[in-house]
C-alpha cells in the first residue's frame, strides 16, 4: 500500500472545506488533480471516502476515520520535526563531561546548575576521574568534554584537542583549630612543611605538584596519612591528624562548621588554572557547542 503525505493532505483539505475545488484553491492545484487524487486513494484502500452529493461532498464513516488517522499522523510529524529542531539549535541533546578532581570545584557546578536549567531536555552525564583518563577519553571520543587541571594543556594538545582557559583556583592550607597556624591569615608553604600534612595519592594533581614543590625548595615534606579526596582531607585536618593543601573553594566554606583554620598561602605556584579541552568544535554535536559557550561565555 503507497500513502505519500502530499496525498493525505489534500485528501483533509477536502474534509475541511467540504469541496474539491475548495481544496484546489486552499492547496493551489487544479480540482481535476483533487479530483484525481481522492480517487486514487479510494482505490489504493479500497473504500468509498466521500460521497457526491448535488449542494457538496460529505465524508463517509470510512473518511471520516481516516481523517482522525491522518491528522494523527500531521500531528506526530510536527512533533518529531519540533524534536530535531530542539536537536539542530542545541537545545535537546546529550553531553557527557568528564572532570578531574581538582577541575571539579569554583564555578562549575553553579555553572552546570545554571546550564541545565536553560536546557532541560539535554540530558547532562558528569563523570569524575583522573587528567589523563579524562584527555585519553576526550581524544578517544568516549566523551564530548573535559576539564582538567591546566598544567596538562601540553599532553592536551599533544592528543589533537582544543584547549580553551576556564577559570583559576587558589590553594590554600586547612589546619586544625588549635594549631598554631590556625589563626594566621597568610603563610608560606616553607612554614606550612615545618608540620605533619594529611596528603594525596600519587595520582592526585594536587598531591603531585605538593610534593614537587617540596622536592624543588629542598623541603622535609612529612606525610603519615594519605587520602584520596579533599572530604577525607579535610575530615582527617578536623582529627587533628596533620595539615593539609586543598582548593579555596574546598575549604573556606566548611571551615566553620567543621572549625577548622584556613589559611592562604603566599606562594606564587599556590594557585593552579583549569581548562576545557575538546575535539575540532565543527565534530561536536550542537549541544556540546551550546554548554561551551555557556561554560566559557564565547
């Protein structure tokens, strides 16, 4: 059986004007071809759709099922074309971002928060792990975005990505409540190493720059405890079980509550920059595109 939609829609404007020649205006074609068209499609389904009558045409039970059907069908194309619209301007889609740890604080998840409620129907997937899986992943295509610590930028472009400046965190030092750098304001790590530190895995970015630095100002880095993230950190500070090194935005606001001492420190590589790297931006789905901008204002 051959519908085409052309037909279909001929064949309603017939049932809403109740005339062919009607219909031939209302759709800018002759009535012959009206004409001709109904009576094709009568024959292709083998019922009477109308019947001729001397003040006009009057659809029949059968039209008048049809008709209910092919507006049905009018209507779920207008649906699915809205849908890949929503899909061409970004504003229906799927992203998937994965972040390393030291990406994962500041801005961004105000920043995600805020894309996701300009674009509900883009179905965000947020995924933590370590810089190099998450190039190795964005290089690979096994996900659309990536946000790291900065200072892997050169493997980024190494791996063929687009790397585009995000935002710059400062590193600070969480203490104890009675320790006795708690009530300074601003320290140096050179005072800082003169204490035992709650410390990172090998794996950690943060960790990883602590301990180069320390090698690199001939330092005695002293570290008995080892954590894997900053809430372990800053639980393992609150036992009074040494010091430890974790974004601002990781410790100013629990500070109070968990009484703890923030303090900033003066160095100059106590800060460190986020990135965003991506694929070539004309490979990306529209979606992708849209939270960059969003994410980078650009």
């Amino acid at each position: 059986m051959r519908l085409d939609l052309t037909t279909l829609r001929i064949f309603l404007s017939v049932i809403d004007e109740h005339s062919m020649s009607k219909a031939a205006e209302r759709e800018h074609i002759s009535a012959p071809a009206v004409s001709k068209r109904i009576t094709e499609l009568e024959q292709e389904l083998g019922v009477t759709l109308f019947q001729r009558r001397s003040n006009g045409i009057l659809a029949t039970p059968a039209g008048v099922a049809l008709a209910t059907e092919a507006r049905q069908v009018f209507h779920k194309l207008e649906q699915m074309c809205s849908r890949i619209s929503d899909y061409a301007i970004g504003d229906r889609g799927k992203v998937k971002v994965l972040c390393s740890p030291a990406g994962l604080v500041g801005a961004l998840p105000e920043h995600l928060k805020s894309f996701r409620l300009g674009h509900p129907l883009v179905d965000l997937q947020l995924h933590e792990q370590r810089s190099p899986e998450v190039l190795r992943s964005v290089a690979d295509g096994e996900a659309d975005v990536g946000i790291f610590a900065y200072e892997e930028a050169a493997l980024a472009v190494s791996e063929g990505l687009n790397v585009i400046p995000y935002q710059t965190v400062r590193l600070m030092l969480v203490t104890p409540r009675h320790h006795p750098l708690s009530t300074r304001r601003t320290a140096s790590f050179a005072e800082a190493a003169e204490y035992e530190f709650v410390g990172y895995s090998d794996e950690s970015f943060i960790g990883a720059l602590v301990r180069r630095v320390a090698r690199e100002q001939g330092l005695q880095y002293r570290s008995a405890l080892v954590v894997a993230g900053f809430e372990a950190l800053r639980r393992m500070v609150q036992a009074d079980l040494g010091v430890g090194v974790v974004p601002e935005p990781c410790a100013v606001p629990y500070a109070e509550a968990m009484h703890l001492g923030c303090v900033t420190l003066t160095d100059d590589w106590a800060q460190y920059r986020i990135g965003i790297c991506t694929r070539a931006r004309e490979t990306l789905p529209m979606s992708t595109r849209v939270m960059l901008t969003h994410l980078t204002g650009r």
